[in-house]
C-alpha cells in the first residue's frame, strides 16, 4: 500500500500533468514514459494536440512494444477497464490503446486516466519514475515550452518497438557512422536528412537506390525517403501498397475517401500502383519528424493494402518487401 508522501506526490504530479495537457499548444505532443526496472522500461503514455479538434492520447500497445515488454492480458484488459479504447489498426483508432477529446478537453479527467494508467497498469511506483519529452509535429517551427511535471526529461537511448511512439529520441546516437552521412557538395536539405534518418536508423545501412530513394526499414515496413527540391525544400517519405492496379472511378473513390478520415498523410494512384505518401518541411528536419511520418504511413499502409488489393486486385507489394527483408 502506498504511504502518504507517495500518494501526496501523485497527487502533486496529477495537478501538474492537468496544468501541461491544458497548455498543450496545437501540433504538439506529449510523452511520459517508465524509467524504472527492464520489465517497466518503454511503457509510455502520449497526448497530442491535432490543431483545434480537441486531444488525443494513447497508452502503449504490444504493436510497438519488444517481446520482453509485451503487455499481459491482464495488462491490456486493465487498459480497457479504466477507459481507454482497444486497437483495431484502422486510421481512427491506429495500433495503440487510444482516447480523445472535443474541446472543451476535461484536462483533470485525461490526467487521471494517465496517471491510473501509470501506476495501475504500468506499475510506476511514484512519479520520480517516470521521465517526460515534449517538441512539435512536421510544419510547426515556433518552440515548444517545456512542462512543469517535477520529473526529469526523457533521455533514453531509443528502444526496439519504439517506433510507435510520437516521440524519438533527440541527437546523434552512437554508433552513427560517418558513411551515414551526406557526402560534400550535396545541398543542406540532403545533409539534414542523412544526420536525421542516421540518429533515427542508428547507424543501418542508408544507400540510395537507382532513383535517389533512400529505402529505410521500419518494424515490417519498407519506406522510401527523397528530397525535393523548392522553396522551402520538403522530405518525402512514401511506400507503394499494391501494385498492377488499374485506375477506375471506384478506386478513385475509396481513395478519397481514405484521404478524407486521415490526419496525416494521403494515398493515391500512379502509375498502376497505390501509394502512401507524406511531406514534411526539410527545414530543420529531425529524427522526430521522420520517426513521425514512418509510423503514420505504416499504420495507414497496414490498414490499406490487403483490404484495396480485395476490392481492386493487384499484388500486395509489403509482403515481397518482408520477404526479401527477412
């Protein structure tokens, strides 16, 4: 049972959380991670605020989670219990346990649920456990103030599954190594996407292929990534889904349809394939953004290429990508 000083700090550590979730600004995010034994490490409770609509929160799920740190079927059936929605891998609920909120948001009633989940499903002992990190989704430049939690920031290296998180650790890791790096006389744009897929790939293998593409893997995906150029530059990251598919006024349909649910990215046809696809500004870009932009088109991708291949026909083209990756 815990003592007053510990139940006096998770009230303190509520308040303060309700405080931050309020002063969220727009195209922000959120993370409190676990910071304590190998069995607790890379839980994680997010929060992000998608532009006006409200709030968004997710608790970790086993998508993203390494094979030590699978959550048990107690775990995943506590989740359910204390309020959060089960995953079904579609764009609305995504690969994590999830929630959301239209403003007004009851910001004391998200901090509660955190903090339950925390401690209840997650097993944080006190607050001191927990570690934070903060920053901004592609296309935001303003800074983003620090929250005033009492914990200490998050700085981790990163962990195998946490790709799924909103959040990636900042600066170079080691084992980056200088072959990573774009050579000289390549413009700033492709410089900053080297470092950046470099400190997010930690140290894989990141050749172009015959296009210019960088292929990165991420979890059972293939992405590619490309520079192009204009004012301001942007990053692309996109990955063909189904192949040999012809263009019909019903696919074009399913196709808007698809771009009208999503937040983030699109998907379209070109060229008897259908893609995934999204932009962000290579302005500054960093591990985070292209972390973000991996994990939004693999969630989409997963949603969309068996049930698009079932209505159109055509090949699926992840699963030859698992197999020559595998």
């Amino acid at each position: 049972m815990a003592n007053s000083t510990t139940e006096a700090a998770w009230a303190d550590f509520t308040t303060r959380l309700a405080v931050a979730l309020e002063r969220l600004e727009p195209e922000t995010f959120l993370v409190l991670s676990v910071d304590g034994d190998a069995t607790a490490a890379g839980l994680y409770v997010q929060f992000a605020r998608v532009g006006t609509a409200g709030l968004l929160a997710e608790a970790a799920s086993n998508h993203y989670l390494a094979p030590s740190l699978a959550l048990t079927v107690a775990q995943e059936d506590g989740l359910t219990a204390i309020g959060w929605i089960r995953p079904d891998g579609g764009p609305a609920t995504g690969r994590n346990f999830s929630r959301r909120w239209t403003a007004p948001v009851p910001v004391t009633a998200v901090a509660e649920l955190a903090v339950r989940t925390l401690r209840e499903v997650f097993a944080a002992a006190e607050p001191e456990a927990l570690r934070y990190r903060s920053g901004a989704f592609p296309g935001r430049t303003a800074p983003v103030p620090s929250p005033d939690l009492g914990i200490e920031p998050d700085r981790p290296e990163p962990r195998h599954g946490a790709v799924g998180r909103l959040a990636w650790p900042a600066g170079e890791p080691a084992g980056v190594t200088p072959a990573a790096e774009a050579p000289h006389g390549q413009d700033e744009s492709t410089r900053r996407l080297a470092a950046a897929l470099s400190a997010f790939a930690r140290g894989a293998n990141l050749m172009p292929d015959e296009d210019g593409d960088i292929p990165i893997r991420v979890g059972s995906a293939l992405m590619f990534v490309r520079v192009i150029a204009g004012k301001p530059p942007l990053v692309q990251v996109f990955s063909p889904i189904v192949r040999d598919v012809d263009q019909t006024p019903a696919l074009l349909e399913a196709l808007n349809d698809v771009n009208r649910q999503v937040l983030f990215g699109r998907a379209f046809w070109t060229e008897r394939e259908i893609v995934v696809a999204m932009e962000v500004t290579a302005i500054g870009i960093s591990p985070e953004q292209i972390a973000f932009a991996c994990v939004q088109l693999g969630n989409l991708a997963d949603d969309l290429d068996d049930r698009l291949r079932g209505r159109f026909g055509g090949n699926t083209v992840f699963e030859e990508h698992h197999q020559l990756l595998n």
